[in-house]
C-alpha cells in the first residue's frame, strides 16, 4: 500500500528564521519553495525530504514549540556534529543516548521542533 514516506513537515512560525536555521546551521541545500515562505523543501541525501510550512492565515498558525512530530537524522560522527551544532548555538534537549544499534542526540530548531541526530553502530 505505501511506497516510502514522501516528505516530513514542520510547522514553522517564522519562515525566514527558520530558513536560516536549516541552511545555515545544519548546511542543507533549499529546494522547491515560494518566495513567501509558506512551503520550502530541503531534499535530503540518501532521500527523504523535510518540508517547512508557515500556515498563511494567522487562524491556522501554531504556537512555537508545539509540534508533535520528529525527524531523525542520520549522521556520520555524531560527536563532531554535536561540536559544530554547538558552536553555532544550536539548543540541545539531551546528551547522547546509547541504544543497541546507534547513538542520539536531540536538538531545537529555531521554531521549537524535535530534531534527533543519529548515528548508527558500526557494522
């Protein structure tokens, strides 16, 4: 019935804000967006695609960091993201967590959404 997951959105209060954050301090590349900022897509390597959107009736918008949902991304050395994320001032909500399979981090976007950082156990 389903092929893949298409994309994961996060509900964004400020788009210009929250552009910086994903270009700037995480490095991603913006894809397909408008100029007014209500949808931006960053396409992912390996796939995936995380989408922002900023509702543009003020009805609909939502209260910064009360998003439900969380995207997990998979990184290659986790310490030394966490190194550089911190010195572009990124908030972590945790230190690392051990599981069997991999290693996690949490952290906040600029508009309060759950990013994990993972890392998985070398084979």
């Amino acid at each position: 019935m389903f092929k893949k997951v298409a994309f994961t959105m996060f509900a964004v209060e400020d788009s210009a804000r929250a552009r910086a954050f994903y270009e700037e301090k995480l490095g991603l590349e913006r894809g397909s967006s408008d100029k007014a900022g209500v949808w931006t897509e960053y396409d992912l390597p390996g796939g995936g695609c995380l989408a922002l959107f900023n509702h543009p009736d003020p009805a609909h918008k939502r209260e910064r960091g009360s998003g439900g949902a969380t995207i997990a991304l998979e990184v290659e050395d986790l310490e030394a993201a966490m190194t550089d994320l911190k010195a572009k001032g990124v908030e972590f909500t945790s230190d690392v967590i051990k599981s069997p399979v991999c290693r996690m981090a949490n952290i906040k976007d600029s508009e309060g959404n759950s990013i994990t950082l993972h890392e998985l156990h070398a084979k």
